[in-house]
C-alpha cells in the first residue's frame, strides 16, 4: 500500500522509508545489483497497525536493491589566518550508496 513505510536505521542516521523509494545513505561494501536487507528497523507502519521497537522491532526487515555508488556535491573547506599569510584549501566529496527500497 501506499501509506506503508518504515523507519530504518543506518551508518548512524535514521530515514523513513517506503517501497520503491530511492535513496542516498553512507558508503556500504556492495556492488551494483545486490541485495541488502536492514534488520534496524525502529517503525514500522501497516495500514492502520503501527508498531514500535524497543530500540528495534524483532523480525522485522526492510528489502533494498543496491543501484550504485553516486558523489556528494563538492564542499570547499578554507582556513585562513590573517597576518600570518596562512592559507589552506581542500575540497571534500563525500561518496554515498544510492539504493532502491523494494519490501518492508
């Protein structure tokens, strides 16, 4: 159904999910096409049945297909120290794992 999702947790964050939604989340060691299941799942929500975990729901799993790695948008990091003639600059991408939810 539409209204189903899922509150998952992973890499340190938590998202709110539903099937066939697509989403970023932090680097995972997997390629293009596997499968990944999360078994952190702190929500879950079945037409009118809601059901909390204490922190997490037993059994409960969220099915997800890996599509690929993506990057970040860059961020430019800048120190400067005024009448030392310090200057430092360095650029940061941060690299995500894009995945496709495809059961709850």
């Amino acid at each position: 159904m539409a209204n189903d999702f899922a509150v998952i947790e992973t890499g340190g964050k938590q998202y709110r999910v539903s099937a066939g939604q697509k989403l970023k989340i932090e680097k995972l060691a997997a390629a293009a096409g596997d499968a990944l299941m999360f078994e952190k799942v702190l929500l879950r929500s079945v037409g009118d049945e809601v059901s909390v975990g204490t922190p997490y729901i037993a059994g409960a799993k969220a099915e997800a297909k890996v599509l690929g790695e993506v990057r970040g948008k860059k961020v430019i990091v800048f120190k400067y120290h005024s009448k030392t003639r310090s200057r430092k600059k360095k650029g940061h991408q941060q690299e995500y794992t894009e995945v496709e939810i495809v059961k709850i």
